[in-house]
C-alpha cells in the first residue's frame, strides 16, 4: 500500500450503496469482506484496519451507517 500521504492514496466508503454496486460477501465468522471487481477477486479483513476507521451516519434520522476507510490490507490467505 502506498502512504497515506501519498497523493495517489483515496478513501474507500464501505455503506449500503457502495457495497450494492459490486457483488460483495460479508463473512462474520472469518471476519472478511470479499468484493468483486471486473473479475477480480478482492479479500480485506476489515478488523486489521480498526483504527484507520471514521464512521457517518446517512439517510432519514442518520439511520445508515458508512465507514470511511483510508487503508485496507488483503486478507491473508
């Protein structure tokens, strides 16, 4: 991964919409988060990133929780 400071680096928004638009597993028990891009298989394990985690509330009554996060790293494995 590059630096966080690196201007190439992005965040990634991890919310109901974001996750609709790519077909997405959410594995509570091997706590991953598998995703699906042009063909692509990518695994993170969300629990490594714990403390890059910023969270909003969205929608009607702030009901729809996102994550912002700024660095994942894959899933071993």
């Amino acid at each position: 991964m590059e630096d966080e400071n690196s201007h190439n680096s992005s965040l990634i928004l991890l919310g109901r919409s974001f996750l609709r638009i790519t077909k997405t597993e959410i594995d509570v028990h091997t706590r991953a988060l598998t995703m699906k891009f042009n063909g692509e298989i990518v695994d993170f394990n969300i629990f490594n990133v714990i403390d890059h985690l910023k969270y909003i509330f969205w929608g009607n009554n702030e009901t729809l929780l996102v994550i912002i996060v700024k660095k994942l790293d894959r899933c071993a494995g």
